[in-house]
C-alpha cells in the first residue's frame, strides 16, 4: 500500500511542482515578441543606458502594460515566456532570488 502511494507522489505530485518551471518557453517568447511588439519600439529600448526597467519584476509589470497597449489579450503564460525571452537576451536579472 505504502509503495502505491509513493508512485502516487512521484508520478502526479512532483511534475506538479515543476511544471511551472517547465512551462517556460523561450522561442515562443521570441516568437510571441518579434511579431507583435516591435510596433512601437525595438529592440535599443531594453539596452539603452537610461532603461526603466530595473528587476524582473517591474519587467514582467511593464510586459503587461504594453501587451494591454497593443491590444492583445495574451494569457500570462505567454507574457511569462515573453519576459523569461527578454530577461535572457537583454535584462539578465538574476531570477534565483
Ligand atoms: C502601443 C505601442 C507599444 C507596443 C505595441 C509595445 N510597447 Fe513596449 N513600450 C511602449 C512605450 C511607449 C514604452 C515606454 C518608452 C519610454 O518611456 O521611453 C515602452 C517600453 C517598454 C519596455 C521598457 C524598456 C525599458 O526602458 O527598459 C519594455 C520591456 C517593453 N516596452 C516591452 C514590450 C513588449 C514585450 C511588447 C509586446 C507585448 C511591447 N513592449 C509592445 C509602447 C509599446
């Protein structure tokens, strides 16, 4: 009985716990950005010296407020996988806090 409930643990409750990590998917934030956000601005923005965007999470805030702009109605998994792509190309905040 004991075993079956430690498969339990292991096979159902455990990816669980990863998944969130898992879900991050960097070429479809590259995807997601490159078709739709470089309307407005490119790339020089998030590497000009005088950038307002100082942790990741005023990133994640300012994806949102320019996703609301552009009228996209994107789920926050997407916006997730946008500021994950961002942060790996041009923040480099550090996310092990
Ligand atoms: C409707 C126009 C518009 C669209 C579309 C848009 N943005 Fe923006 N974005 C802005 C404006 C305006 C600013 C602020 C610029 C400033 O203050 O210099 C900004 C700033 C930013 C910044 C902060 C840059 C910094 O200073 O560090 C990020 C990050 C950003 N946008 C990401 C995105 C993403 C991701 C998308 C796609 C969802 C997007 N933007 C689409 C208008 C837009």
């Amino acid at each position: 009985m004991k075993k079956i409930y430690e498969l339990i643990v292991c096979v159902i409750i455990i990816p669980f716990f990863l998944t969130p990590v898992l879900a991050i998917d960097l070429e479809n934030g590259k995807t997601l950005h490159d078709e739709n956000c470089l309307r407005c601005h490119n790339e020089s923005k998030y590497i000009r010296e005088d950038r307002m965007i100082k942790n990741f999470q005023q990133l994640h805030e300012r994806i949102k407020q320019c996703e609301l702009m552009a009228e996209l109605t994107w789920f926050d998994e997407e916006i997730d996988d946008v500021a994950a792509y961002l942060n790996d190309q041009f923040y480099y905040f550090n996310l092990e806090k």
